[in-house]
C-alpha cells in the first residue's frame, strides 16, 4: 500500500467530519485487538480486510501441521482467556475459531469489510485527515489510521535460478494445494523455519522420498505439547482466576528461556541439554559449535 506524507497545504478553517475516527488495515491477531478495544472504547472505526476471511496468518496457512509454536494460553489475547483451547500449541483450525469467536463475541463484524484492500493513504494536512483509496476505488476518510498489515501476510516464493525450468508442482506453504496427491513424489521442502519444521513430520511418511533444504540450520528444542485432559478444562472452566495464572506461569517460563537463550554461557548449555533429545542426527557440521540465538530456535514437532 502506498502512503503518503503529511504536505505543506493550509488548514481549513471549518473541519470536515470523517468517515470515522480511526481506520485499521488488516484482520489479523493485531487488527482484531484493536477493532475490539477501539469498540471497546467508544471510538467509530472501520477495519479492512483484503481477504474474504479475517484471521490473517491462521487464516491463510493451512499446511499439514500447521500450529502455534506458542502455548494457547499465551497466544489468545488478555482480556478474553479460554478455558478450553485442546492443546498445550493448538492448530490452526482452533486459533482461526478463537477469533471469529472473538469477532463474534465483542460484535465487531458490522464494523469489518472483507475483500477490501487499502491500495493508498494520503495525509491531507488542509482537513487534517487521512484518506484511503480501496480496491474498489472507494476513499474512506479517518483521522488515524492504524496498519496491522503484517509483515509476513505476501508469500516469498524466492528467486531460484533456472526456477523455470522446473517441470514438477510448486507451491509455497502458505499457499498449500490441499488437492495434490504426495503420495510417491519426489518432494524438496526448502527452508527449515517453524513452518517447515510442522510440515516435514507430516508430509515423511506420505512421499517417495523428501529433500529438506537448509541454508542456516535451527535449534530444535523438544514440543511438550499434550492434550488438555477434561480435568484441567473443568477446573479453568470453575475457577476462572486459575486463567490469568497459567498464563503468567507460562510467561515465566517462556521469559526464563529467552534469558537463558540470550547469554550464550547459560544459554548454550540449556539449550545444548535440550537439543539433544530432539536433534536429528542428519543436521550436518553447520550445526556443530554454533550459538544458540533466539532467531533460530524452534519448538520441534515431538510430542504431536
Ligand atoms: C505460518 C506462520 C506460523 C506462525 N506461527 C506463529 C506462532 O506459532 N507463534 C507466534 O507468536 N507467531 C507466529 N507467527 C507469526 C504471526 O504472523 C503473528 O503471531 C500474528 O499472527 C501476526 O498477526 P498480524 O495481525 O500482525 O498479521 P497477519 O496475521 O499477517 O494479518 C495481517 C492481515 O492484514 C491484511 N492486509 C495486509 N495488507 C492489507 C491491505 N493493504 N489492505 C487490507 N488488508 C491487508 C492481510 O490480508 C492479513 O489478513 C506465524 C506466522 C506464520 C506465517
């Protein structure tokens, strides 16, 4: 989208009124956050969604496996904690029902238009207002806008050269052809980030052979994700205070990690014990010796 800075025209003498006072772009985690506390607030708003869906990253990915690599009770938002998320790391099924849940809940969805992309923001100093162009040509003036675009919402397929050449299927992950038949295909999954990390264990035993490619290879840390048994569920459901404190608890000890992940003396250490029940033998000497930095630590697929 194209954004326009504020230029040097004269004010106007009698304002005009927006269309509303704040315009968010992008139906995402972060866009529906403020939809609901915007609502929550009193002001008028409208959000843009360019997606037929809101949901954003857990609206668009839906390869095999695909899940949080977060606690459920740490990736929802503070003010509306669940009682019943399935799992430790939900799938993306369950966080996408979460937040038309929310949508449903906080009744915002009057408030969102979908398939509607924000092509242009233009600041006009003379009214003091932004005004944004739409795909459908339309300019929707408000005095703030807020972008909850997301960094990573346009697949990179990368530039591999003699690409062309290439005769198979190819798709990115978050593009995911669920009608392609796997079996007996050769397969290359390139990359080794937390996506690939969900698809390599499901897509192994479904090919003829699979190929991972691995430019920077991550830590892989063991995925200590269970089932919420029906007791545990009971008792968040009845005593609700019991919420907020697995979450701090969980925040606890994911900051104790990062900490521990941050000062390579400890870090290394903790992170060394715990890698070594979850590497793979096959991860090569690029491997050997390196630091464990926070970028490239990924909760595995153990334990799903
Ligand atoms: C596959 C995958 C797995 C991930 N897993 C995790 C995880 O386990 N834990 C974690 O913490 N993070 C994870 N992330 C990061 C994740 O992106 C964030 O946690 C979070 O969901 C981002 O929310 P967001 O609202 O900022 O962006 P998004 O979810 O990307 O939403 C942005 C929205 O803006 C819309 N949009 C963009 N441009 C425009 C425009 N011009 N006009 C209108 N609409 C527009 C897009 O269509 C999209 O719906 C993952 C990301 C990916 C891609």
């Amino acid at each position: 989208m194209l954004m326009h800075a504020p230029t040097d025209q004269p004010v106007a003498s009698t304002p005009e009124k927006p269309d509303v006072d704040v315009l968010v772009i992008g139906g995402g985690f972060a866009g529906l956050c403020m939809a609901i506390r915007l609502r929550q607030a009193g002001f008028s708003f409208l959000l843009l969604e360019r997606a037929a869906e809101i949901g954003g990253t857990w609206q668009v990915n839906t390869y095999p496996g695909c899940a949080c690599d977060i606690p459920s009770q740490l990736y929802s938002f503070s003010f509306e904690l669940k009682s019943d998320w399935s799992r430790t790391y939900p799938m993306q099924r369950e966080i996408l029902s979460y937040l038309h849940a929310c949508v449903n809940k906080y009744k915002i969805s009057e408030r969102i238009l979908l398939n509607t992309e924000a092509k242009e923001a233009r600041f006009e100093e003379a009214s003091r207002l932004w005004r944004v162009r739409t795909g459908q040509g339309e300019t929707i003036t408000a005095r703030t806008i807020i972008s909850a675009m997301g960094p990573l919402s346009r697949p990179t397929l990368g530039k591999l050269p003699a690409a062309e050449r290439f005769q198979g299927k190819a798709f990115h992950s978050s593009e995911w052809d669920h009608t392609y038949d796997f079996a007996g295909k050769k397969v290359a999954v390139i990359g080794t980030g937390a996506s690939a990390i969900q698809i390599v264990p499901q897509l192994a035993p479904r090919v003829h052979s699979l190929c991972v490619f691995q430019r920077s290879p991550p830590w892989i840390l063991p995925k200590f994700d269970v089932a919420h048994a029906r007791w545990l569920i009971w008792m968040l459901q009845t005593a609700p205070v019991l919420k907020p404190l697995a979450r701090s608890l969980l925040y606890w000890l994911q900051e104790a990690m990062g900490f521990a992940l941050a000062h390579p003396a400890r870090g290394n250490r903790t992170t060394a014990r715990a890698a070594r029940g979850a590497a793979d033998p096959r991860r090569g000497p690029a491997s050997a010796g390196r630091d464990a930095g926070l970028q490239h630590v990924q909760p595995g697929a153990g334990g799903k």
